[in-house]
C-alpha cells in the first residue's frame, strides 16, 4: 500500500540567496534517491522558506522493485585462465553480482563468447531503507558557505534545529548533530508556535495554520498580486527586479505588502542612486510614474500580517530618511570632485598586482580605444570623444557613491562629468562603456560608447589572459565570459566591420609594451577558442540548429557580423520547408571538397580540358565566385549562399562525365585545381559536411 513521505529540515535563517538552490537540490537528490532505489512515486514537491528546506513524495511504493536481469561479463578467453578454471576476472564479475562461480555461464556475442550471470534480488521495505536514506540525504546538501557550530564536526548552511520524518502515519527515526526526527514543526517566528504533523499530507495546512505559506510559488504569488493591487489604487508603477523579488521571496514566511514614503526633498538627487540605495539596503520596491519619473514612495514586503500596518511602515520610512541622508551627503561631496584629481588617485589604486593600478588600466584602453576608432574608420569628431571617454572613463571609482554602491559606476561618472562640463557624448560614453552589464542588458548605443567599452572589456580579457587567468569549467571570477559576449554584442548591434583577429592582435599590441608572460601566439589560441563559445552562445540564442553552427563555424567566425548572417542564411536552407530542395546542393559540395583535399595547385589551364563538362563548370564558377565574392564583401550571405548554389546542377554534370582521378597527371591535377578553386568558396561559407543528416 503506496504512503507519502515528508523531510523537512529546520534551521537558522538561511541567507535568501542559497534557498532556491538548496530546495532545488533537496528536491533531485531525493528524485535520484528514488531512481536508484527503485522506488516508484506519484508526485515529489518541495518547499522551502528561511527556516527550512522540505520535501514530499506522494504515492510511494511500500517496496522496492524486484531484480531480475541478466549481465554480461568478459569474454571467454579473460574468464578462464591457463588451466580452463574461473580467472580473477570471472570471479570478481560473479562477486560483484552477487553470484556464485557455479552461476556463471556462457552465450555467444557477435561471434564472441561472454560469461553471464542472472542477477537477482527481492526488492526490500521502503521503511526499513529510508533512515539511513534520509540522514544521507541531508548531509549531502552542499551550500556555497558553510558553518559549524558547538562542538559539532557537521559544516552546514546555518545549524540544524528540527528534523520532520514521516513515513505515512510513522516517524522515521533517525539523529543528526544531536538532534532527532520527529513529527513537531514549527511555525512562523512570532506568529506561530510549534505543531504536530499527523501525515505528510496535512504539511501545507498544518504549517498556514502557523502563520508559514510552505510552497514557495503559492508565496510568491501573494506578493506578485499584493503589489498589483496596491499599483492599480494608487495608480503607480512598481518596479519589480527579478533578482530582488527572489531574495524577498526567501525572506518571508507570510508575506504582507505595504507602502510608505520619504521627503520629497531627496528627489534633487539622482533617482539611480535613490533606486540603489532602496533596493540595495532596504530591499525596497521603487514607485515611479507612468513616465518612468521616481515617484517619493516606495513598496516593501513584511515577514508578518497585517497587524499594525501603519507602525511598520513609519518604521520603514524612519530607516529610509537615514540612508538616504546619508546618500545626500555623499552626493553632494562628490560634486565637489575634480576629474583631474580623481584621475590622479586612480595611480594608487592597484587593479591587479601584475596587470597594475587603475591608471595603468586606463591608459592600455586609451590605446586600444584609439587604434580601434582609426580601424573603423571614425570621423575626427567621433576620435576626439573616444580619446576623452577612454581617458576619464574610471574617474568616478575614487567617488564616494561609487565607493558605497559599486553598481553605480559609470551611472555616476555620467552624472559628474556632465555637471563637470564635458561634452555630452563623453558623459554619455562614460556610463555606455560597461554595457553591457548583464545578460538582460542591451549594448551600448553611442559608437563612443560601443569603442570605449569594447576596449575596455577586451584590455581585462586580453590581459587575465595574458597572466594566465583562463576560465575553466564554472569558475569565472573575473566574468570574462560576461565581457567576451559584451564585445560579441556590440559588434553585432553597430555591424562593425572589424575581425576578431583584429581586436585581438591590438589588444596584444599594448599588452606587449608592459611585457607578456605567455607567449602571444599561445595566448591568441586561447582567445579565439574562448570568443569562438560566446559566437556559438550567440547562434544558438538566435535559435540556430547546433549542426548548422558547426558548419558555420568551422568556416571561421572572425567576422562576427558576417557569421551571424551566414548562420542564418543556412538555416533557411535546411529547413524542413526547403531542405529537400536544397540537398542536392549540400552533395555536391561535399564532393566537390572531399576531392579537392587532393589538389595540390589551383593553377587551371583550360587547354587541358578533355571533356565538355569540364569547360562548363569552369565557366559556372567563373560567374559564380565573382557574384559570391561582391556578396561576401557586403555581407550579403542569402545572395552569397545562393551563387554557391547555382553551381549544383554543373558540378553533377560534371562528375557524370568526367573522372576526376584520370591517369594523365597533367589533366588530374587540372581536374583537381578546378574542385579546390570552388572548395575554397565553398569551405569560406561554411563546411557542409557537418550538417546532420
């Protein structure tokens, strides 16, 4: 008779930021658990809140599933040794499934003979597996800090105070750092008391019954409506930050919104740093206009009822005057700031110990800044405000709003250089230059901007790199993989017409001067296999097949601009409307470049043409490639994909008439300078040869 089972961990407040994962991995590990034990379920949920990580499988077998299977073992001549006897092989196969030698018996396999053995076992009680599963289970959670406390040798995300163990009706005993599983809970901190839990299937009720909404999406609904219905009478917009909605998400048990409000006198500051300090310290919601204006109101959300609303929103607003004193004043200091001298204090200010200080920084992306506009071909106007941006682009690191909310870099050094008199595209730049910040965010508009900030982003690339900063796996401290996609997105949204080689060998350039650890050609290849994963990230986020982005790629994807295109072009061609149509294409020019890997010289004589379709195909690419090239050149991969396409119907004539492979080697090697002339096109496009199918 199938019964539910519940596990709930109570401990500390755990930080907001490691509770989804934390339930998420309660959650598979249990899934896992269940798989490898054989153990059929209905239903597995989980729930969390600050005080506990939880899991409920409904609908779980009273007993694991039966074993019966037969297993393959190594073939005869390991099985037996010299004396025709069982080898240790043999005998380790049968202990590890746990049979006897006797067991052991022989089937031929594709013409060889293996040694087999049934295995088999009785599935055992599901009751009598779960208190060593379940303690396991919880001990196995990983979290990205650790603690420990008392005596205890356990490192756990915050102390364990109650364990919840049910199994149906029965409590699953079992004890971990002194304490034991129960059937008690307990409820919201001040609202709440403790309780009994009969069956894992009253959990939910028994914990709203405290005062604690359990489900963590129920819990987040109730926010979500509570801050629309609160919008739709006031008639405001609430700005609501994914990223802070989670974290008030896992602050609260039972969530209540509210609204309160400051003096409108700091609005004079800018709002960026009223939104920061609000979302930032307080965890609060900004109220703005219907023109996107900050509006002198704010939303937040309490771990509670609605008890004394207006003490609690008093209390808030109290708190709030104080922060955003405190950001008055240090706006105000700052605007006393002088560019000049803030430039100066960027020399003390170390940005790596073997890259140097910010200074030195600044002046690598002022080189690379300027090579890079002269590249692109910038007008004088466009130069002069690329130099400056480049020049004063860190200056607002040394503010002290900077200092106390490090988001605001560049929103700020926007602000004081414009109140500092510089020109508006340079203001601008200095806050376009970091974007973009995050995956969500857009590229910079300005092409000052775009310059500047490529530069920017590729000078800490270029020299982590060059110190032997490479990301591998997940670690990334440094977001080189955040910069090498915001380089990638720029290039895309200004269609600069630059190659990645490009920026690279620039970048090298100005490393060079302070002198390379690595050796460049060495840290070059390593460049190009890292931007090559941004490209595909690109691709595949623009819904390109994974086969057509290996044969894209395997083209080359210097040109990012070009690549993109190109992708897309071939796509179109693959699809299920047009691919019939289009694979006669892909055969030929697979053919076409399987034997032009034989060419030895593209030199084609014409006089050497035996057969009529030898001259034809010739002529087809002679018209080809000039039309393939003009459209390469501008980019223009639908027309350029269609002029290798046009070649189709020659190229089959051709290997109908003509055997490549002559015995002449004068008119073989002809034959095969003419298919290397078109694989040179066709390989500069993509390498069909890795489409599927």
């Amino acid at each position: 008779m199938p019964k539910d089972l519940l596990l709930e961990i109570g401990l500390e407040e755990v930080p907001a930021r490691f509770v989804r994962g934390a339930m998420d991995q309660l959650k598979d590990k249990t899934e896992k658990w269940l798989q490898a034990s054989r153990l059929d379920y209905e239903e597995i949920r989980a729930f969390a809140t600050p005080r506990r990580l939880a899991v409920a499988v409904y609908g779980l077998a009273d007993r694991q599933e039966d074993v019966n299977e037969e297993v393959k073992g190594p073939s005869r001549k390991i099985a037996l040794d010299e004396n025709g006897g069982w080898s240790k092989a043999a005998l380790g196969f049968s202990k590890s499934n746990g049979v006897t030698p006797e067991d052991l018996y022989f089937k031929e396999l594709g013409g060889v003979e293996y040694v087999y053995a049934n295995k088999s076992s009785q599935g055992a009680d599901t009751a009598s597996l779960l208190p060593e599963a379940l303690a396991s289970l919880i001990t196995s959670l990983t979290f990205p800090k650790n603690m420990r406390w008392g005596s205890r040798e356990l490192r756990y995300v915050r102390p364990i105070r109650w364990l919840v163990a049910l199994h149906g009706a029965e409590i699953v005993q079992f004890e971990i750092t002194g304490v034991a599983s129960g059937r008690t809970t307990r409820g919201h901190r001040f609202l709440g008391s403790e309780a009994d839990i009969r069956e894992p299937k009253d959990y939910v009720e028994t914990l709203r019954a405290q005062s604690v909404i359990a489900d963590a999406e129920e819990r987040q609904a109730a926010i979500e409506a509570g801050i629309r219905e609160l919008a739709e009478q006031r008639g405001w917009h609430i700005a609501v930050k994914e990223d802070l909605l989670e974290e008030v998400l896992f602050l609260v048990e039972t969530p209540t919104v509210l609204t309160g409000s400051f003096d409108p006198a700091f609005l004079d500051i800018p709002q960026e740093v009223l939104i920061t300090s609000m979302r930032e310290h307080q965890r609060y919601f900004p109220v703005l206009d219907a023109a996107g204006k900050l509006l002198p109101h704010f939303v937040t959300v309490r771990n509670g009822d609605r008890t004394s609303l207006d003490v609690v929103a008093k209390g808030n607003e109290k708190v709030l005057r104080a922060r955003l004193s405190d950001a008055k004043f240090f706006y105000e200091e700052d605007k006393k700031l002088v560019i000049s001298d803030a430039l100066a204090k960027l020399e003390n200010i170390v940005y790596h110990e073997e890259l140097g200080t910010v200074a030195d920084k600044v002046r690598r992306v002022r080189a690379v800044s300027d090579r890079l506009a002269d590249r692109l071909g910038a007008d004088a106007a466009v130069k002069a405000d690329v130099s400056r941006t480049a020049d004063i682009c860190k200056f607002d690191l040394v503010s002290q709003m900077v200092y106390e909310f490090p988001e605001l870099q560049g929103i700020m050094g926007e602000d004081y250089a414009r109140m500092a008199g510089e020109r508006e595209a340079v203001a601008r730049a200095v806050n376009e230059h970091y974007s973009p910040r995050n995956a969500g965010d857009v590229p910079p508009a300005s092409l000052v901007g775009a310059i500047v900030g490529i530069a920017d982003k590729l000078d800490t690339i270029v020299g982590c790199f060059s110190i032997g900063i490479v990301p591998t796996g997940s670690q990334d401290p440094y977001a080189l993989r955040r910069q090498a996609a915001g380089i990638v997105s720029t290039l895309l949204a200004h269609e600069m017409d630059i190659e990645l080689g490009a920026l690279f060998g620039i970048a090298l350039d100005v490393h060079a001067a302070r002198g390379l650890k690595r050796d460049a050609a060495e840290i070059r290849r390593d460049l190009e296999e890292f931007f090559g994963l941004r490209v595909r990230n690109v691709l595949s986020e623009q819904g390109i097949r994974y086969d057509v982005a290996d044969a894209v790629l395997g083209a080359g994807f210097g040109d990012v601009r070009r690549t993109v295109r190109r992708a897309g072009a071939l796509q179109s061609r693959v699809s299920d409307e047009a691919k019939e149509a289009f694979r006669p294409a892909v055969e030929a020019f697979n053919r076409v470049c399987n034997l032009a890997a034989k060419a030895e010289s593209r030199e084609v004589n014409p006089g050497l043409f035996a057969e009529p379709a030898e001259g034809a195909l010739h002529e087809a690419w002679q018209g080809a490639h000039g039309r393939f090239a003009a459209a390469m050149a501008e980019a223009r991969a639908d027309e350029a994909l269609a002029a290798l396409s046009s070649l189709s119907e020659p190229v089959a004539a051709f290997f109908e008439a003509v055997m490549v492979m002559a015995e002449d080697p004068a008119v073989r090697a002809n034959r095969l300078a003419v298919l290397a002339r078109i694989a040179d096109d066709i390989l500069s496009f993509a390498d069909f040869s890795k489409l599927a199918g």
